[in-house]
C-alpha cells in the first residue's frame, strides 16, 4: 500500500483525494446539511478546514463520486442526481476601497454567468445573483447550491474604516439575500462575525460554529 501524504496547505477536496493523501472523513456532515436544513453559517477559527468542507460539498452536489468511494457519504447519496453550485469566494480580496467588493462580486458572478451559457441581464450584483440561480434552477430541474466562502473577509479587512465596513456589510447583506430555487446555502467565516453583526438579520440562518475554547478563538470588533 503506497504511504499516504499530508495534504499540508490543500483546500481542494479532489487534489486530496486523487493525490493519495490523508483525509479525515467529514462527509457525514455534509449529509446532515442536506437534510436537516438550508441556510447555515459555518464559524471556525482560522485554517481549520472550512474551505476544504466547502469544496467537499462542491464535488458532492456536482455528483463526483469517485472521490467518495470508501467514504460515509458514498453509499448514502442518490448519484443518480447532481445540482448545480454557485461558489463565491472572498478569500482573496482586499477590500479596503469602496467599491473593492462590489467589483469582486460581479467579476466572479461574470465567470460563473460565462460557464453557465448565462447572459447577465442586470448590471448589480444581487440581480445577477438571483437571475443565475433562476437559470440554472430551470435549466436543470434541480434546485441549486450557493456556497459562499470567507463571507467576512470583506467586513474585516475595513475594520480600521467603520463607514466602510459597514457598507461591505450592507453590500453582502443585498446580495446574499438568498434566491429562491436554492437547495442548500453555507456561508463560512471567523468566529467574530455574528458579534459584528453583519450576519445576524439572517434569522432562520443556522449558527452551526465548533467551540473555540482552547483554540484562542477571539470576538472582533462591533460594528454597530
């Protein structure tokens, strides 16, 4: 049997598992989400997976299941079915000027618009969002997943500017109002945002966040 690597600094859920590497099965939380609700804001501190649980959920909506032979979800899932995903990633913006994250936005809305055959008909970011969503959503048949990864960063990175902060925050709170025709919706990021505020109008979101007692997990700033 070939030793297995650590998959040190790997986020993508297939380079793990097709580059004979370690992986600690967490499929089987991707199936309670499916199951148990829709809307969740997954909080863990800094590197601890939450991208990599994000992209897992990617390659299984999408019906990879080759990736998932030998693990918990492989023999619980319905292959037969794949959904359609839409994944945002904040993770590398800086949004420190107004207008960084609005631009972020439609460039990444633009490259999924362009993958999908998907003409824009709207020239703001929540328009377009919604409208993507309804396309896929008819031209599929299926209900279709919004993954949002690193929702915070763009509240963070304009912490030392409250007027801006908060208009990243009121920006993303627009364009994440949520789309009908979604299966299921997680949003990752730190465990200071719900303190921040800038999550909490999402009432019938889920709060699924692991203790951070011991990980030196800390409450950032409030912006009011």
């Amino acid at each position: 049997m070939a030793k297995l690597r650590l998959p040190t600094g790997i986020q993508t859920f297939r380079k793990i598992r097709e580059g004979n590497c370690y992986y600690v099965d967490k499929t089987g939380y991707a199936l309670r989400l499916f199951r148990e609700g829709t809307h969740f804001f997954l909080s863990r501190p800094r590197r601890f997976g939450k991208s990599l649980f994000l992209d897992t959920l990617k390659e299984l909506f999408q019906g990879s299941q080759s990736l998932f032979v030998g693990l918990e979800a492989h023999d619980r899932w319905d292959w037969s079915v794949s959904f359609p995903v839409v994944h945002l990633d904040f993770g590398g913006l800086n949004a420190t000027k107004p207008g960084d994250l609005e631009e972020d936005v439609l460039a990444q809305l633009l490259n999924l618009e362009s993958a999908a055959g998907v003409r824009a008909r709207h020239t703001s970011g929540p328009r377009r969002l919604e409208d993507l969503v309804r396309t896929l959503h008819r031209d599929s048949g299926q209900r279709v997943c919004v993954l949002v990864d690193e929702y915070d960063k763009p509240i963070l990175d304009a912490l030392e500017n409250p007027d801006l902060a908060r208009a990243n925050r009121q920006y993303g709170q627009r364009q994440l109002l949520w789309p009908a025709h979604c299966l299921v919706k997680p949003a990752t990021g730190a465990p200071s945002l719900p303190h921040n505020s800038c999550y909490r109008r999402r009432q019938h979101v889920e709060y699924q966040r692991e203790s951070t007692q011991g990980t030196g997990g800390r409450r950032g700033r409030a912006i009011p």
